[in-house]
C-alpha cells in the first residue's frame, strides 16, 4: 500500500477503520523529511494490511498542535486507535519493520486493560488529577 494523506477531515476515520496506523508527520521544507519520505514508501509497499498516513504539518497545523508535535519528522503508530508510539527523527527502513512487528504481536486485550488500570489509578489518585 502507498502513503496516504490525512487530514482534519479523514483523520479520525482512518484510525477508526483500520487496526495499524503510522503516521509521518512532515513539511515540505524539512530536509529530513524528504530523506525519511522513500524509505516510508518503500516499507508501506511491503505492508498491505497497515495505513501509512502522511501529515503535512504546514497544512495541518491545527492537527499539528493537537498532537504536541514539535520536531519532524515525527512517527506516530497507533493500535485500533490506541497511541502506541511516538518518536522524532528519521527512522531508518529495519527499525520501521521492527515496529510494525512489535504492532502486530501486541495483545490489545493486555495494552486495554493496563489503560484501563492507569487511568482508574490517576482517579483515585488527587494529586494526578
């Protein structure tokens, strides 16, 4: 599967629909963003069953400032929806691999549960809140 480009409006649905999610957050301009670009469309193609999202922080910027980005490039991963990872600078094509294989073994059932006793943990807790 080639990169997709997602936007305010196809966000939300995309990490609705689809198990695996990465996402590239780029600009034009940054010049290791246009290093990462063909090593994340090399390893999209090898990977049909995860979407390989692109967001353009430029256009995006209210997306941008929603996900705290401050470096790009930045790689996102998500989980039916869950945030698993979140990592600036350039990752090179074996370290993409290994984290679309650590996607793919997690036990879900396990990483919602584990949520689940964090935040009962950080309601309980007063001095979290």
């Amino acid at each position: 599967m080639s990169t997709t480009e997602l936007t305010r409006e196809n966000l939300d649905q995309t990490l609705a629909d689809n198990e695996i999610v990465l996402i590239d957050w780029w600009a034009e301009w940054c010049g290791p963003c246009r290093a990462f670009a063909p090593v994340y469309e090399q390893v999209s193609k090898k990977h049909e069953d995860v979407v390989f999202g692109k967001i353009d922080t430029e256009a995006q910027q209210e997306l941008a400032a929603g996900a705290q980005i401050t470096s790009i490039p930045t790689v996102m991963a998500f989980r039916d929806g869950i945030l698993l990872f979140a990592q600036p600078g350039v990752l090179p094509a074996a370290g993409l691999e290994s984290l679309i294989g650590q996607l793919k073994e997690l036990d879900m059932d396990e990483v919602r549960a584990k949520l689940a006793t964090a935040e009962s943990e950080m309601a309980d807790d007063p001095a979290q809140g």
